[in-house]
C-alpha cells in the first residue's frame, strides 16, 4: 500500500502538553477529514483511509496524548475523553477549520459523541467506529486484560504473532501479513530492534476507574449528531458494540445514519476492508451534496 505524502506538525494543548498530527493536503473547498484513533492506537492505523481519500479530501489525523509522536501527560488523570476533546477543539481553532467530517474508532468515536453534545456546529459528518452510547461489558474487561501491561517482543514478526495469539478470533480471515501490519501501526520499534507497544501505560489508570464507576446516560450524546450526515460502523464479532446498541443509534439518529456491519471483523473495523472504505465514501458523497 503507498501511503500518500503528508507533513507530521506538532500543536501544544491548553496544559501544555505537545501533540502530533498528520496532516495531508486537501482542498480548501471541502471540510476536512479529521481521524480519531481508539485507546492505544494513534494516526497510523487510518493509512488505508489516507490511501482512499487523501488528496480529494484534506485529511487530518492525530495522536492523542500519549499515543504516537504525541507527547506524555505527566499527570495520568487527564487521560480521558474530555481532555481529549478540548486537545481537538483547541487544533481545529488553531488551524482555523470551522467544521470537519470526523473518523472516531473506538475512543475517538466518543470524543466525537463528546464534541457533537458541545460544539455540534463543529461537526460537518461523522464515522462512528465501533463504538456506541453503551459498551458491553464483555468488550471493556477484554480492554482491561492488555491495556496498560508493557510488552516487548523480539521483531516485527514476533510481535504480529503475539497479536494473532490475543486477538485472532476477533479478525479471523487475517493471515501473519495482516497481524504484522497491525503490529506496526500499534507498536514502535527501538533502537536495539525489538518491538514495544506505542503508547504510555499510564493511560490505563483512568481507563480502569472511570469503567469501575457507575456509567453516565451517554444517549443525550447524540443529539448533536441529528440531521448530519454520519455512518455508523460495526464489526459483526465486536465484543464492545452491541448489534441492538448499533440499531438503536441507527433509530435515534434517523435518516441521515446509515449502519454498516462489517463482516467477520471484530473490534474495531481497521479500514482495510472495502466495504469500510466504500461506506466513508458514501459519508463523503452525502458531506459534498451539502457544501
């Protein structure tokens, strides 16, 4: 796959903390495309979407804090979602971008949820990626059993088989090219060639305590989301994102949602599917007809 060229820029949070984001050049006419990566994940799991739509779209795709070439928070308790949404409320002023198509897998899907329930004008179309105003129990203790636990492997091919151990129920038509390519777009390589997980371990702290606590009615989320366009994203194996929670989005949302489950795919769908690609497209179709 050949990534199209984009330029790695860096911003500095309202806390000072320094974030990364990818930025491939688009037209000016279109709102851009801005990609929210999940919990551990960050900009490069997004490459086939860059593949697909960079250049007739500008896209924009960014490291949370402590993901990727972002920097560390220093103080573990700001690694949660309203944090992250004021990091994309403060880019999207800096760069001086109205309006955007948001791409949230996972965390970055409830960022959008988050930015829809404030700042809605902000929000031109959305992907929702896996994710939904309820998480089922089973996906959130399967988070719980990985995240934050540092891991280190001999290469990029021990490190894609370790992945294939842990998660190859959830993508079982994936062979060891596929789970090395995950493998490098969730890991880093250091300097002596062994492979390490790219992200902080301390974001499991708050990740642990907020899922320990009672859970907040986040539905009211989406009415900041009603009459846009948005495409609604489910892997048909997902243990995080109920088929009746995804239905009743669908519902709640209205004409302008289109669900789309992809087959045969667990948590989350990656973009390497075509029917993926194709559902952003449509998305992208319906965001044009309106500009």
């Amino acid at each position: 796959m050949r990534v199209p060229d984009y330029e790695d820029r860096y911003y500095n949070s309202a806390d000072g903390i320094r974030l990364h984001y990818r930025d491939y050049a688009g037209p000016s006419d279109l709102p851009p495309i801005l990609c929210l990566p999940g919990l551990t994940r960050n900009a490069r799991d997004f490459e086939p979407l860059f593949e697909a739509v960079a250049g007739d779209w500008r896209v924009i795709a960014l490291d949370f804090r402590g993901r990727g070439l972002s920097d560390p928070d220093p103080n573990p308790s700001r690694y949660t979602p309203p944090v992250y949404a004021r990091d994309v409320l403060k880019l999207l002023d800096q760069l001086g971008i109205a309006d955007a198509v948001f791409v949230g897998t996972s965390l970055g899907g409830l960022v959008t949820m988050l930015i829809a329930a404030t700042d809605e004008e902000r929000i031109a179309g959305a992907v929702i990626n896996d994710i939904g105003p309820e998480v089922d129990k089973r996906g959130i203790d399967r988070i719980r059993s990985y995240v934050g636990k540092a891991q280190r492997w001999s290469g990029w091919d021990d490190a894609g088989q370790a992945f294939h151990t842990a998660h190859g129920e959830m993508f079982p038509n994936w062979g060891a090219p596929e789970w090395q390519r995950f493998a490098r777009r969730t890991c880093r390589e250091e300097e002596d060639g062994s492979v390490v997980l790219d992200y902080d371990m301390a974001i499991a702290e708050p990740f642990a305590d907020s899922n320990d606590a009672p859970q907040p009615d986040l539905w009211p989320l989406l009415n900041g989301l009603r009459g846009k366009p948005v495409t609604i994203l489910r892997g048909e194996l997902s243990e995080l994102f109920a088929a009746d929670v995804a239905k009743r989005m669908e519902s709640e949302l209205g004409e302008s949602a289109e669900l789309v489950t992809i087959e045969k795919v667990g948590h989350a769908p990656s973009f390497d599917e075509p029917e993926s690609i194709a559902a952003v497209r449509r998305l992208l179709d319906r965001v044009r007809e309106r500009q």
